[in-house]
C-alpha cells in the first residue's frame, strides 16, 4: 500500500494558475502509475492526468493544453500544474497511485490520498 498526501489547493480567479503537489511513502511497486482525479458535487469522480513510472503522460480533453503533470521518481513526489483555470475545474482533486500501467479509470487505482480542494470563481 502507498500514502499518499496532497496539498496546493485553493479559491483563484477564472484565468488563475495553481499547482498540487502529492507526496507518497510506502511500497514504491505500487507507483507504477501516479495520477491526478477529481470529483465535483454530485458529479462521479474523473480522470484528469496520469503519468507513468517513466514519465508517459495522459490527459482529460478537457484539461489538455493547461494541466502538465510531472513526478520526481527520486523524491517520489508528484505535480500538477494547473494553467488557465476555469469554474468547470472547480472539484475536490485527489492524487492516486497504481501498479499498473498508464489506466485512467478510477476503479484501477488502490491508494488515494484525502484530497486538495481547488475552487475557480468567476
């Protein structure tokens, strides 16, 4: 199992940047894959990025061309830099880590951390 800790949340303006940061600890196996979800009330939780052990990437349309994800093997940490912000990404984000390659669905990611919430007003 991983423990994940996510922090760089909070309320910006439409247009705003804002970075997350997850640092994990615990069996390096199972970071094969780390990534980035969110989930908005009443809305299910959804993929926005992911990258692999490597550094493959993979990104929601909806996010592509603002978010960059990023990740230091070595200080087993995790980036999501979050560009251009719109009220559509207000979401609880959480950070999550997988044994397996580069998934995007939710139900593929054992360990998650608590969660960072980004607020975007108008």
């Amino acid at each position: 199992q991983v423990q994940l800790v996510e922090s760089g949340g909070g309320l910006v303006q439409a247009g705003d940047s804002l970075r997350l940061s997850c640092a994990a600890s615990g069996r390096t196996s199972d970071t094969i894959t780390m990534g980035w979800f969110r989930q908005a009330p009443g809305k299910e939780r959804e993929f926005v990025a992911v990258i692999s052990w490597t550094g493959s990437t993979k990104y929601a349309d909806s996010v592509e061309g603002r978010f960059t994800i990023s990740r230091d093997n070595a200080k087993n940490t995790m980036v999501l830099q979050m560009n251009s912000l719109k009220p559509e990404d207000t979401a609880h984000y959480y950070c999550a880590a997988s044994g397996y390659y580069l998934l995007t669905r939710p139900d593929a990611y054992k360990s998650w951390g608590q969660g960072t919430q980004v607020t975007v007003s108008s």
